[in-house]
C-alpha cells in the first residue's frame, strides 16, 4: 500500500494531474490498486479516521474520514504564513496526504546564465527547434545536459537525431550521447565536457505523429549535471 502512495506522490502535478502519458498511466493503475488496498471496511464512530492539523501550539482544522467518504477529496487552505505545520491522527483507516506550496518572489530577476533560446523553422517540409546557448567560459571542465520537451502530435526520432550526429563541423559535434525518452517526446542530449567550442548551435528536427490544434509551449532545458542548481529553462511553440 506504501508504494502506491509514494507512486502517485511522485507523478502527480499540483494541479492533481500527472505530467506524461506514461505518468498517467501508471498514476491510475498506482490509484486503482490503492483504492483496493484500502477498500476494507473502516471503523464507525468513535472509530473512524480524524487528523488534526495544526500550526505551533494550536489546531486549526479536523478532518474526519468514514465509510461515507474515504475515497473524496478533501482541501484545507492554510494562511500565507511561514512556520511549522504538524498532523495528528486517532481513530482506523487510511488517508492520503499530500502538501502543495506556492511562492513568488516579487522583484527578483534570474540570470540567464546559458543565454538560452530557441528559434522555429521549416526545413525541408519538416518543423525543426533550433537551440542556442554558450557555456560559461571560465567554469571547470564539467557535463552539461541538454533536455527537450516534444510538443504534443510530435516526437523525436532516432532516425533524425542519428543524421544531424553524422554531422561533424556543427553544434552536435558537441554532443557525446543522447536518449530518447517516453517514446520520443523527450529528447536528453549530453554535451562533451572536454568541447572547446563555447557558442553552440543545433537544429533539431520533430517528426509530426497527429496536427493538433492549439499546442501548448513545450520546454528546453540546460542544467550543469554535477551542479543541478546551474539550470536555464525556455518554452517554444510550434503552431
């Protein structure tokens, strides 16, 4: 039952949804096999599962599950405070718990460190992301991860990837590795640590699978892999 729970903790979003198509999957069937785990009756009266929630000295909410509604949803908004919050239970059953936190810092401008971006053509009758970023030229000699996001209807193939490798006087010159992940909609290049080339550019072509109206930016990111805080992250969109 523990692994369900951590398995839906893991791939769901904020917003209750799950990231991929794979995510999805996997969430449901971690969510169906959960509701069996815990379908046994559960006490009545004074056995039915209460968490207390509460800040400091104090609790503030008591939430109360039950045959009725073991399997409903229940939301506590807690103030836009900064502190220590604390759950106490009595009572049998089984509660899911999960802590969603929001934050803006108002004013605070990031430092593209990469000078990340992406541009979008037509090459060939096939849509292509072109990427450019340099890398820091006094860091040390360290691996760079380069991670993109296929938009939705499109995905990267091996074929493709494998002939813009072939070529030698480019930006994948650079690269030493790459995967492709959840059936193409992932595309992880890894970029050669020992590269004196700083200023780099690659053209990557997408195959189309379906047309698909109204696509949502999909994501670019560059991320020190032994410094995971050294990150840039851009959208671009095809339409």
């Amino acid at each position: 039952k523990q692994w369900y729970q951590r398995r839906v903790a893991i791939t769901a979003g904020e917003n209750g949804g799950f990231r991929s198509s794979q995510d999805t999957v996997i969430g449901l069937q971690a969510l169906s096999k959960f509701a069996e785990a815990i379908n046994a009756d559960m006490g009545t009266g004074n056995d039915d599962l209460v968490l207390v929630i509460g800040k400091g000295r104090s609790y503030f909410e008591k939430v109360i599950i039950n045959n009725d509604n073991r399997l409903a949803v229940k939301e506590v908004i807690f103030a836009p405070a900064i502190g220590d919050y604390k759950i106490k239970w009595t009572g049998t059953g089984t509660a899911f718990v999960q802590l969603v936190s929001t934050y803006h810092i108002s004013g605070f401008e990031y430092e593209p460190i990469f000078g990340l971006q992406s541009t979008v053509s037509m090459v060939d009758d096939m849509q292509s992301v072109s990427v450019l970023f340099t890398l820091p030229r006094d860091a040390p000699s360290t691996m760079y991860l380069l991670e993109i996001s296929a938009p939705t209807g499109m995905v990267f193939t091996k074929a493709l990837v494998e002939g813009q490798m072939q070529l030698t006087d480019g930006g994948f010159s650079t690269i030493t590795r790459y995967d492709i992940k959840q059936g193409g909609q992932r595309l992880q290049l890894y970029i050669d640590p020992e590269t004196r080339i700083k200023e780099i550019a690659l053209d990557i072509p997408l195959h189309s699978k379906f047309a698909v109206a109204n696509r949502m930016p999909a994501q670019i990111s560059l991320v020190d892999y032994y410094n995971p805080s050294l990150r840039q992250t851009i959208f671009y969109i095809i339409k």
